[in-house]
C-alpha cells in the first residue's frame, strides 16, 4: 500500500474547491493507495520523522543524539527538534503572485508592507 499526503497548499484552496474534485482524485488512485491531508503538526511530525531517518541512515548523526530540522514551501514551514514541533503558514506564493499582477517592483513593495 501506498499513503499519499497533502500539505498546506492543498489545505489553502481546499475550502474554494468543489467537493467532488477530491472525490475525483481520489476515484483515479489504485485501491490500494490512501490518499489524505495533513494537520498542519502531522507535517511537522512527517518532515522531522523522515529527515531524522535519513540522517540517522547516512551517517550525519549518531542513534539517541539531538535532532532538529528546519523546512519550507510555498504555503507553510516546519519546525521540528526533539518532540516540539511546530507549523505555520507562509506567504510565499503570495509574493510571488504580487510580482506577477503588479510588476516585480510594486509587488515587492506591497509585499513588505503585508509582512513587517
């Protein structure tokens, strides 16, 4: 079986899409296939999980020492060190659309006034 999860982008247009697009999507899986979206912390929880695996797999840390990851995308970042974890919305594609309806300049100044 195969687990496919969606994260924050999907969360961010799910409440404009109709509710037979996710119906639809997942009509075309494999039976065999899950396909779910994640809270925003069980994110966090995958991201720190997979990137400690790996870590642990290659050499770059050793079994039982501390481990903390760092992660972002277009729609949210991750937070992750020991059990605390944390995940929060970004506003990247936000920029990136200002700067291309309005002009990279006028976008990168709207886009300051949004952030400070």
């Amino acid at each position: 079986p195969l687990s496919i999860g969606a994260t924050a982008g999907l969360r961010s247009i799910l409440p404009s899409l109709p509710p037979s697009s996710l119906s639809s999507f997942r009509s075309l899986l494999p039976s065999s296939f899950t396909f779910f979206i994640l809270k925003p912390n069980q994110e966090a929880s995958y991201e720190l999980s997979s990137s400690k695996y790996c870590s642990l797999k290659t050499g770059l840390i050793k079994p039982g020492e501390s481990f903390g990851m760092m992660s972002s995308g277009g729609q949210s970042s991750q937070l992750g060190y020991g059990r605390d974890l944390w995940s929060f919305e970004t506003s990247v594609k936000y920029g990136n659309e200002l700067g291309v309806k309005l002009g990279m300049k006028e976008g990168l100044r709207r886009f300051k006034e949004r952030v400070k």
